[in-house]
C-alpha cells in the first residue's frame, strides 16, 4: 500500500506520495450468491497534493479508470472464474496474469492488515481521558518532558515511540512489539470470521463496512466545516497549482490512484463478478460505481483539508502566540501593544530600535507563515495517524471523534481485506485438487494464517521501514504489466469483435465507440507512457532511499536503502511480473512436450 489532493480515503485522502493510499473502491454487485455491495480500503500514504492532482486524476478515470473496470467485471462475469481461470479461458498462456494478481494480492494481505491493528491500537486507546497522544509524558525524573518527544509532537512521540517503537534504521531489526501482536492477531480473527464461509459470505458483512464509514464522514464534515481555519484547508484544496502537470511523477500517482482506488489488476474484481448473474448489467455498473468512487474521494477530501486547515491555522497562531510573548516579554512591551495584525510592523520597529539586541534573539523568533503549515505534507502513514490524531487532540470532546475516527478506519481497512482476500481464496477454491481435499473454512484459515505469521515481520521494530517497501514496490509496477497484458489479451488475443459478441449476450448491447478506442488504443499507449515514466524516474532517482526516524533530532532522516533491502525489492517486482512470461513458457513447453509425445507414438 504505500505510497499528498489525493483521492485517498482513510477518510479518502487526496495524497501526493508515490504510492499508496487509504483508498475507496466501490464494487456493486447483484450475484445469485449475493456478494453485494462492496466498499474496499487500498492503500496510499501520503499528504496532499491540491487541485492541479484532480486533473491528471480526472483524465485517469475516463482514460484507464472506466473502461478497464468494465473490462474486469465483463471478463469475470462471462467466464464464470477467478481470475487465473479466467483468463486461462481466454487463452492458456495467460494464466500467469491470473497467477500474477493473486501474488499481488497474497503480497497485500501481507502487509496491509498491519494498517488494521494499528487502528485498534489507536482505538483502545481513544477511550482514555486525556488521550494519550494530547501532551507529552513526562521524563524519569519527573522535572520535564520526555526528550525525544520535547524535540518533537505528542502525536508524532505517539506514533513513533509508543505505537512503532520504531528503530533509527532498517539495519536494526529490535524486537517482536507484542502488543502489536495481540492487535494484528485481532484483526486477522476478525478478517477470518468475515470470510468463514468463502467469498460468499463477505456481502453481508460490507452492507455495514461500506455504509458505515459514510455515516462518520457525514459527522466529520458537519464538525470540520465548523472548525475554526476550516476554510483556510479548503481554499488551499482548490487552488489551481498547474505546475504539477508538467511532472511525469503526478501522472504515476494519479495512474496508482485509480489502480487502487478501483482495484483494478488485484484480481478481485474479476473474483466478485464470476458471481454475477450472467445477464447483470456490468456496463451500467461500471459508470456507477467509477462515479461514486470519485465523488467519494472529492467528498472525502472536503473533510479531510477541513480538518487539515484546523490543524495549520492551529499551529500558525500558537506559532504567532509565542513569538508575541518571547517579543513582549525581551522588550517589556505593554500587554496588547503587539498582536497578529502588527507583528511584521513591530518587528521591523524593534529591528531599527534595538538593532543587537534583537539580532542576538533572531535565532529563538520562528518564522510563522500558514502557507507553509499548509504545504507541510505528512508522509507515509503520518496521515492517517499523526496528522488525525494531532486535529482530533483539539477538538471537543475528543474522545468521541478519535472514536468515530478510528471505527471507521477498521471498517474501511476491513472492507480492503475481503477484497484481497477475496482475490487469493476464489481461484484456490476454484481449483478442483483444494475444493475435494479442503472446506472452504480451512482454506481461509491457512490463508490467514499465514498471512498473520509474515505480518509478524512488520511488528518488529524496524518492521515499519519493511511496510514501506511493500507499500511502494510491491505492486505499483506490478499493476502496471498486469492491466496491460489484460487489455492486449481481451483486444487482441481474445479478439474485440468476439468480446462484443460477448457483451451483446449479456448485456443486450455492444460497446459504443468510447469503449472500444479505450481498450484498443488509449489504455494500452497510456500504460506504455506510465511505464517509462515510471523506470525513467527510478533511473534520476538513482539509489532508492527511505525515511528513518531519528529520536535525538525527533525528526525524519533520508537514509539509503542496504544491498539486502534492495534485493527484497526487486523480489517483490520479480516475483509478480514474471509469473506472465514464466506462466506462458511453461504451457509453450507442455504443449511442445506433448505434441512431440503424440508424434512419437504415431
């Protein structure tokens, strides 16, 4: 997940990071075994962009969101499989680009429910008075703050220490933080009991996973909209900052954004549709939901730079409050005599009167400026967290908010995982070898299970810089090839006349001419332009870094990533991308093998 106006939802944020977010993917469904409606949480991490993301965002979705969503529904619709036996129908040498997405999607649920037990960790905690993230505890002796969070914020001391206990490098791998252990062990039960049943079962359980969070969205907006500095977020939010379309960067973002927001490549909307009734209108459905889920996002992003400008204009004038003091009381000035409005005024009055004297208290003067608490981006999953947990400290009755808050970032972290894991149990349970042999409930166990037993990984100390890596480079690229190979597979291996045929029987039309130029020109060149975007990026950038926590500077550091990070990287590339080649070359030397086996026998 990885991975800021973002379209990301954790509320929806929309985030600038390379990656990830906590995003919406909405997928309706009307199936003969009900799955429903299904609400989906990815991830991106990130802070915020503003309007000039919206733009690329917008030309992704009408360019590559809509048309390769109705392409995964029709496909999984008409072939009635998962999707290493979907597209296996489509053609043998294709069933790596199912097998790819179930890795992808295996590599995910890794990870990603790790985002699951931090949000019952903050939310065991929402019920304390004071929350324990509103102020710093005091050090040992009891004479002062603690250290490492005087040099930085409560909420960051919080997340850092309390929650990560987190190492200062990657090369420090510290020990197994076990409540950690407790919360990701919940929230693999609580995945578990989602899906005992198979996939199934998952539709009754997003009725309230998808409808939930719009309820405490609906709480946030009416409460951040009264917020004092709300409109200062907002008017950041709109203002046009076109610069950003002339960086390729903005465009990768926004391609991951919808790849994520819609789940597409995961292999999950092709394991939802396979249910669908084979008449169901998967066109409508398409448009429907790729509306809803943008709506959302820009929704969701109301409230979230509400929140975000309640959160600058809060720290701009406690900024202003302390330079007015330190002023006040250096030069015994009358109490009132200097306010926000006369500041700059009386600063250059006290630089012209008391030349050496204010030179010498320059140093401890901050600069206060709302246009930089603004841009300060948080990144990573400081945005759900820290930046969160820093607005909802200053609220009112902040336990009630950090409640709702963290309630419906489990319910939309929950409703991600039965997407994923929906994506990696429909085709092993579409396997006639497992199904004889294993019920569906153990199946699911095992696949928990060991998902649970590599999410340990990321509970270590150091276990967060290994999140980083699955967040940014274990699908990005990955979804890139798959989406590719898909759209060229149904075109021009599947064939597009034939896959309007298709779509006539189910739906009673074939695909006007949007859909058709979407699928056998637009997508694929724009993809191809992703592509080298994306490896002409990685070559600038050279070495691949990451950002480390240093506790004596309360602060990130930019470090290097060591050989052996490195190499998990490239694994994680490799391992997705090349089950389509190594997939197709394998069924060519089968079939060679036994065409020749034929011959010999004749």
């Amino acid at each position: 997940m990885g991975q800021s106006l973002t379209v990301c939802f954790c509320l929806h944020f929309l985030c600038s990071g390379a990656g990830k977010c906590l995003e919406i993917s909405i997928f309706m469904s009307d199936v003969r075994r009900r799955v429903g409606s299904a609400i989906s949480l990815e991830p991106c991490w990130s802070a915020a962009h503003t309007w000039g993301f919206l733009i690329p965002y917008l030309i992704m979705l009408i360019v590559e969101g809509m048309p390769l969503l109705y392409l995964e529904l029709a496909v999984g619709q008409h072939m009635r499989q998962g999707s290493i036996g979907a597209w296996k129908i489509i053609s043998p040498y294709l069933s790596g680009v199912g097998i790819a997405s179930v890795v992808v999607s295996f590599f995910l649920s890794m990870y990603y429910n790790v985002i699951n037990a931090w949000a019952f960790w903050y939310l065991f905690h929402s019920f304390q008075d004071p929350l324990p993230w509103a102020s710093c505890p005091l050090n040992s002796n009891h004479t002062g703050y603690d250290e490492e969070c005087a040099k930085t914020s409560s909420t960051q001391y919080f997340w850092y220490r309390k929650t990560l206990n987190i190492s200062p490098s990657i090369e420090e791998y510290g020990s197994i933080q076990w409540e950690q252990v407790v919360c990701l062990i919940l929230a693999w039960l609580v995945v578990y009991l989602c899906i005992l049943r198979g996939t199934e079962s998952t539709g009754k359980v997003v009725y309230v996973t998808a409808t939930l969070p719009y309820l405490v969205l609906m709480i946030y907006l009416i409460r951040g909209l009264t917020l004092h500095g709300a409109v200062n977020g907002l008017i950041y939010m709109f203002t046009p900052k076109l610069e950003q379309l002339a960086n390729p960067k903005t465009w990768i973002n926004a391609a991951t954004q919808i790849f994520f927001s819609l789940g597409l490549g995961f292999g999950s909307l092709i394991a939802f549709a396979s249910y669908n009734e084979s008449n169901n209108n998967c066109e409508r459905h398409a448009i429907i939901v790729s509306l809803i889920n943008s709506s959302t996002s820009i929704f969701a992003s109301i409230v979230t730079f509400s929140i975000y400008g309640f959160k600058a204009t809060f720290n701009y004038e406690n900024c202003l409050s302390k330079v007015i003091l330190l002023l006040t009381n250096v030069f015994d000035l009358e109490e009132g005599a200097l306010t926000a409005d006369n500041l700059d005024s009386m600063k250059d009055y006290l630089t012209s009167t008391y030349p050496n004297q204010y030179a010498e208290l320059l140093p401890q003067i901050k600069n206060c400026s709302l246009e930089a608490e603004l841009d300060t981006a948080v990144q990573g999953t400081g945005l759900a967290f820290i930046l969160y947990s820093e607005a909802i400290k200053n609220m009112e009755v902040s336990q009630l908010y950090s409640v709702l808050y963290f309630i419906m970032l489990l319910m939309l972290g929950i409703g991600s995982m039965l997407g994923n894991t929906a994506a990696i149990l429909t085709p092993l349970t579409d396997s006639k070898f497992l199904s004889t042999h294993l019920p569906k409930e153990v199946i699911s166990g095992i696949v928990c299970f060991i998902n649970c037993i590599v999410g340990l990984v990321f509970t270590m100390e150091a276990g967060n810089y290994w999140f980083d890596i699955f967040n940014d480079y274990g699908a990005t690229l990955s979804l890139l090839l798959i989406v590719l190979v898909e759209t060229i597979a149904v075109c021009y291996v599947y064939g597009l006349r034939r896959f309007e045929k298709d779509l006539l029987l189910m739906i009673g039309h074939k695909p006007n001419w949007y859909w058709k130029i979407m699928w056998a020109f637009a997508s694929p060149v724009l993809i191809i332009s992703l592509f080298i975007f994306y490896l002409t990026d990685y070559i600038r950038t050279g070495t691949l870094q990451y950002q480390a926590w240093d506790a004596t500077q309360g602060q990130l550091v930019t470090k290097d990533y060591p050989s052996y990070a490195l190499a998990v990287i490239g694994l994680l590339v490799a391992s997705s991308t090349m089950c389509i080649p190594i997939g197709a070359l394998i069924i060519f030397i089968m079939k060679r093998l036994k065409k020749r086996s034929v011959s010999t026998l004749e």
